[in-house]
C-alpha cells in the first residue's frame, strides 16, 4: 500500500531541503549501523585542485578491498564542493541522485576568453566589447531560465563520434559540438561589479556552468571567462554538511555515510510488509499495489522506491506487464 505523509514515508528533515508537493520521502534513520559491506553515500567537500577521480581514490583506499565507489558528477579540478560519492551497493543508485537539482555559485569575467572557458586556458581581453548594464543582464538572465539549448565547451568529456571531446581538441581535430536540452531552474546575479559577476544557479543534470555563464556574456554582445565555480548542493547533499578530504583520509568513514533513502527522495513511496520485503528480496513481482492513494496524481510513476516498514529502502520497483517488479534490490539490515 501507499501510505501518508505521517508514516513511514515521511519529509526529510534536519536540513535537507523540501521538495514539490504530492513527492513522499523515506524515513531516514538517525545513524547508519555498522555493516560488514559499507553501504551509503559520503557528500564529500571537494578542494579545487583535485579531479573528482582523486576523492574516489582517496575513499576507495581506506575502504575493504572490491568496496565500489562511484561518484555522482564530475566536477573539474577548478571547482570545488559537493561531490557525492555511492560507497558499496549505494553505487547503483548513483543515477537516482544525478537527477536531482544541483546547486552552484560561480564568478565570471566578463570581457575575457579562453579557448576552455575557464581560467584553465590562456585568457584574451577583449577591451572594446560594450560593458552590459545590470539591466540587460538581468534580462538576459531570464531568458536562459527554464528548457534551452546549451553547447557544451569542447573541453568536456563528452563523447562526440565515439571520442572524448577534450581528447579530439588537444589532438588539434575540427569538429562541431552538439547541442543538447538541460533545464535551468533558477539563475540570479548575485553581484555585478565590472567586470566580475557572480551567479547563483539551480538546474538540472547536464549542465554545464561555464558555458551558462558565457552565453549570459553573449547575450549582451560581450563574452566572459569563469574565475570560480562551487557546487553547493545536490538535491538533499548540501555542502554545510559535506566532509573535508582531510577527514575522509583520518575519520571512521562509516561514521560519514549517508542514508541512501537520499538518493530516492523525489520518487513515490511505497510501504512494504514483511512478507513483501522477502518475495522482492528474492526477485518476485508484486501484483496488489493501489497507486491510487498518491496525493495530487502524480503522473510520474514509472518507479517507485519500495521501503520496509521502518523506513529501510529495500527495492526501486517499475511497472511490467500489470506488476511491480523489483529493478534495484538492496540489503538490509
């Protein structure tokens, strides 16, 4: 059965943010008992400096050997905050957390370039382009809020014609990047002091910030470099409760791991009794699921989390010819 907001699929607290209205969220316990498989999410405060790849190294040393440990988006070495980290089966819902909102601050240079679009690059001044006005950065602002076409910067690591982007530019290749949709929640100026600007952004996965930043740049017949970037949150991983790598390289990790009910907090929640929790331990469908009790209708049901009784996340469950079948199951305790 689907039950109510007061029972075991209740809001995340203790500063996690809120979500629409009508999404239920897990129960999440006040600390992680200690397991023979670590199992969690770690919100790591990344330095700049660092790739992303350095954090998972760093983690997966001080681990049991074969402990998986994927990280939840890349950020590049200039940026710093939150990198979310899946530590042993929390490694296959690492997608789950990808689509939640994410957070940033960044600071641009407007009238300034570089063929990487940071300060990674070697930067060119361009002193004659018009200095834009609040006004018309405001506006342009605006305009790039909501679903639009982005181009990714060619210093990416996206795959285009089966190669890494940044790998075909140092190889001295011409190519064209393609563009894509990403959605852009919110995107406010913060500070505009000529000819740095800061940004405050919420969007969706797949964006690229840098590139956000030039394009505003753009709009108002200029261009513009990025001087630094932090991700300050990802969905309920928030940088004021994130880890410093000092401390994952000396702490008790286990004592930093995340509930991974995180991870789902924006699907459905569904209630699962005992006999359940065994029959989707052991693959079987469930066939006598009322999704009616949903408050507001939700539409997106395609899957839902399927969570113990006191509030454990035991399986994500999608539709298969008229049952719920389990599509991720996890342990517990």
């Amino acid at each position: 059965m689907i039950v109510s907001h007061s029972d075991t699929c209740k809001a995340i607290e203790n500063n996690v943010p809120a979500t629409a209205p009508g999404v239920f969220h897990l129960a999440i316990p006040t600390r992680i008992e200690p397991t023979v498989t670590p199992f969690g999410f770690l919100c790591c405060n990344k330095p700049p400096g660092m790739t992303s790849r350095d954090v998972v190294n760093v983690v997966q040393r001080r681990l049991p050997r074969k402990t998986k440990v994927g990280h939840a988006g890349t950020l590049d070495p200039l940026a710093q905050g939150v990198l979310v980290l899946g530590v042993g089966p929390a490694v296959r819902l690492v997608p789950y957390v990808q689509q939640q909102p994410k957070h940033y601050q960044a600071t641009f240079r407007i009238g300034s370039s570089s063929i990487s679009g940071d300060l990674e690059g070697e930067i060119t001044e361009f002193p004659d382009l018009p200095i834009p006005t609040r006004d018309q950065l405001t506006a342009a602002a605006q305009k790039l809020t909501g679903e639009i076409e982005q181009v990714p910067p060619a210093h990416s690591a996206i795959w285009v014609d089966g190669q890494r982007a940044y790998r075909r530019i140092r190889a001295g290749e011409d190519f064209e990047m393609p563009s894509r949709k990403v959605q852009i929640d919110h995107l406010e100026i913060t500070r505009y002091d000529f000819p740095e600007i800061d940004l405050d952004i919420i969007c969706g996965s797949g964006t690229y910030i840098r590139t956000l930043g030039i394009d505003l740049a753009i709009a108002t017949e200029s261009t513009a470099v990025m001087s630094f970037l932090s991700r300050i949150g990802v969905g309920p991983f928030l940088l004021n409760n994130s880890v410093s790598i000092d401390t994952l390289k000396e702490d008790d990790l286990e004592q930093h791991l995340l509930p991974v009910s995180l991870a789902v907090q924006h699907l459905p929640c569904l209630q699962i009794d005992d006999e359940e929790t065994t029959l989707l331990g052991h693959g079987v469908c469930l066939d006598q699921v009322d999704l009616s009790k949903i408050p507001n209708n939700s539409t997106d049901m395609t899957e839902i989390a399927a969570a113990t009784q006191g509030g454990q996340l035991r399986a994500i469950l999608r539709l298969k010819r008229g049952q719920w079948c389990p599509y991720r199951v996890f342990p517990i305790n």
